[in-house]
C-alpha cells in the first residue's frame, strides 16, 4: 500500500501492562483508526518517556497507572516497581498525560490531586470499556486543537473588547453600531456569538426575540448582555427577553469568558459538523459551510464549482478485501484530495464513499481540470491488497456551478445527477456541469 502520507492524522502513545496490550490491542486499534487516529503502545516506562520526549506532533499520550507494577526492565534495584512520584518525576514536563486509575486509586482524594496538579489533561477510571476509551480519547482530540475561528458580532462601542487578545484565542469580532439592522447583519455572517452592550439593551429590549424568532436562526447561537455596571432586574428581563447569558465588562476577564464560550462552541461544532473517521466535514457541517459560502459568492459576486464523487465498485473491495481495507482506500483518498483544497474551499464526507467538494471563485472548465487532476492523482496510487498484488482504484464525479443553481441543494442534486451519468458512461470520469 502507498506509504506517501501518514494514514492517520494523530496519534496516542499509550504505556501499560504487557498483558493489558497483548489481550486489548487489536480492538483498540480497530476502533481508534475509526476515529482518525493510531496508537502505539509502549509497556517501559524507558521507551515511553523518550518517545514522548521526541514526540513532535499533536499527539496525546495515555498511561496506566497499573504500569508502574510491570516489573520495569530499567530499575536496577530489587524492588523492580515505580513509585507514582518517581513515574511523575520521569515524565518530560512539557507535556500533558491523560492517566487511567483503578476505583481504588480514584477513590483517594489525595492521589487525585497530585494528578491533576501534575501535567494532568483527563484522568479516567477502570474498567473502561476499549471503545469508550477511544471515544473520550477522540473528544480530548477535538478539546486540544486550536481549530477554526469563532465569530461574533457585537453591538455597543468598540471598546468594550479587546479585539487583539480575542483573535489571539481564534474568536473574530465584527463590530456592529445599528440597533435596527443587526438581525440583518446576524442573518448576513451567521456568527457563533452575538454580544449586546447593556445600553443598546435598554434602548431596543426586542433585539433578542427578533434574532431567536426567525426560523432560521442557528439554535446554537448564543445571544449575549455586556453589563458595564451590575444591575440584577436587567440581566432577569434579558434573560427573559431571549438572551442565553450575562457577562460583566471586566476589562480581561469578558475576553476570557468569551474564549472560555467560544472554546466549548468550537468543539460541539466540530463534534456535530465533523466525519469522525476522516475529520472532514460531514453532512451537517457541509450544509452551513456551503450556505456561508453561497452567502459571500453572492456578496463577492463570485463564481462557485460544487462537485459529487464516489469511488468506483466500492463494494466490490469492501466484499473483495474487507471493510478495513475499504477505509484504508477512504483515508487515502481524503490524503489526495486535503492537499489540493484551496482556503475558501470546502471538502466533505458526504456518507460512506461519497464526497463533496466546492470550489470558490472557480468556474466549471477550472473545475473539471482541477477535479479531473484529483481523479488521476487517485488512480495513481497503488494499494498492496496482497504480498505482491497491487491494485489501483478510481472514482466517479459529477459538476455543478453557481449562480446557474442557487442553492446548496440544488447545487447537490444538478451534481449527483452529473455522477450518476458518469457512473452510467463507463465510470472513472469526470462528468461537467
């Protein structure tokens, strides 16, 4: 198999018990590489803090308290076992560990704290079940990286925040003076964050109900009062009046209330909006993502290329050569197809083997030559299926252009429609809009 790029986007080292990994590593590693990510597995203590030490990437790493009792090659006395402080001791400090317990460790609040007070990311208790480990494993992922920008709109005086320490945190502010146009400048970005000084409030107390009201409203938007001096009976008829929370203009402490919201926003979008398996963007996610794009090609008066594809006799390799196999051919084809997205672009997981990309300010002969380019790029790869068996695979795509079709969802059936003609003249091909 094709050993161009990394197969997985991350990775967990894990240290524990000989016999743990022995009898638990292939269904670890079955579901972790469902979630994007592997695992190597270390059960000294030695060989795990160096890799660690040489780990440059955004890894996360796992230790079994119960590895403490492995009979460490490495320990030159008779005693043969860490003490927790001498495994903390060993540890590089620049790193964060997530630690699995037993009941009886958790239960001593003592042992706790000096965990959490020691590079601590998450602690866990056993048993856990291999596939809820991973699980909790993938939302520490999501949780760690700095991710995409979340934006807010805010209404009031621009020096009510710090704009400068707030980008620093990945949250843009677009500030906004008319009371009266900020539902249409709400419905025109679609922020995550909507901030609303105290003042502005008290002159127009309908500026919540009028945004939660429209059906199209973002059910996770939150709506925001910015009080610069405490007042108990307006922040009840705010809350009352459709806004989500109260913050207190603290210079500082705002700016860090708002990262803190944004983080926690960040990492239910990416949960809700994001394929777990390949980390690109899912049904959900494409949906909004195509109609903010459709909303600034509107506004820029720019031209955009919605394009469908689908890999040839999926089901055949499935049937052929199983359905590991089957998601290793998905994961390299999202490692063809990542590279070559420009930043405005959109790249999905449409369901299965099926992707969606949109191009921006792309016209269709632009896009069939740049889809066309991905599909030979794909076709080039060889997969080992079997010692000395390498086979290539292809797939199948379909165009659409805006503005000829308006919405996403006309964007999506003129381009389905396109691969299904595709499919139909003789499959690995490109068929235009």
């Amino acid at each position: 198999m094709s050993t161009e790029a990394p197969l997985y986007r991350h990775q967990v080292l894990f240290l524990s018990q000989s016999f743990f990994i022995k009898d638990n590593r292939a269904e670890l590693l079955l579901h972790a590489h469902k979630y994007d990510f592997d695992i190597r597995f270390f059960s000294e203590v030695a060989e795990f803090t160096a890799a660690v030490a040489a780990d440059r990437g955004a890894s996360l790493f796992v230790i079994d308290l119960d590895a403490l009792h492995n009979m460490q090659a490495d320990l030159h006395d008779s005693r043969k076992t860490l003490m927790l402080g001498e495994l903390l001791e060993r540890l590089p400090r620049e790193h964060a560990y997530v630690y699995l317990q037993s009941g009886r460790q958790g239960s001593r609040f003592l042992l706790q704290q000096r965990l959490v007070d020691s590079n601590c990311l998450a602690y866990a208790e056993k048993p856990i079940a291999n596939d809820v480990l991973v699980d909790k494993l993938f939302n520490l992922f999501v949780r760690t990286k700095r991710g995409d920008l979340v934006s807010v709109v805010h209404l009031g005086p621009p020096g009510d925040l710090d704009t400068a320490a707030l980008l620093a945190q990945q949250v843009e502010v677009v500030h906004h003076l008319d009371p009266t146009t900020l539902h249409l400048r709400v419905k025109e970005l679609q922020p995550d964050l909507v901030v609303i000084a105290d003042d502005e409030y008290r002159r127009l107390d309908a500026l919540a109900r009028v945004m939660k009201k429209n059906i199209e409203a973002d059910p996770v938007r939150e709506i925001v009062l910015l009080q610069r001096r405490p007042d108990d009976a307006l922040a009840r008829r705010a809350l009352g009046d459709g806004f989500d929370t109260v913050l207190q203009a603290t210079a500082g402490l705002v700016e860090a209330q708002l990262a803190n919201r944004a983080a926690r926003i960040r990492v239910s979008k990416d949960l809700i909006g994001k394929d777990r398996a390949t980390g690109l963007l899912n049904k959900v996610g494409l949906q909004r993502k195509t109609q903010d794009l459709i909303r600034q090609a509107t506004l820029e008066d720019k031209p955009l290329a919605f394009g469908v594809i689908d890999i040839d006799k999926f089901k055949t390799i499935n049937d052929t050569w199983g359905h590991h196999f089957g998601d290793v051919v998905i994961k390299r084809l999202c490692l063809c197809l990542a590279p070559q997205m420009g930043e405005r672009d959109l790249l999905a997981r449409f369901g299965g083997e099926e992707f969606v990309l949109v191009f921006w300010d792309c016209t269709p002969d632009v896009a069939w030559r740049r889809l066309d380019a991905l599909r030979q790029a794909f076709g080039a790869i060889e997969f080992q299926v079997a010692r000395g068996d390498l086979r290539r695979f292809s797939f199948s795509g379909g165009l659409a252009a805006f503005p000829e079709h308006r919405s996403e969802n006309a964007l999506f059936l003129r381009a389905d429609a396109m691969l299904y003609t595709a499919k139909e003249s003789g499959r690995n091909r490109i068929c235009p809009t």
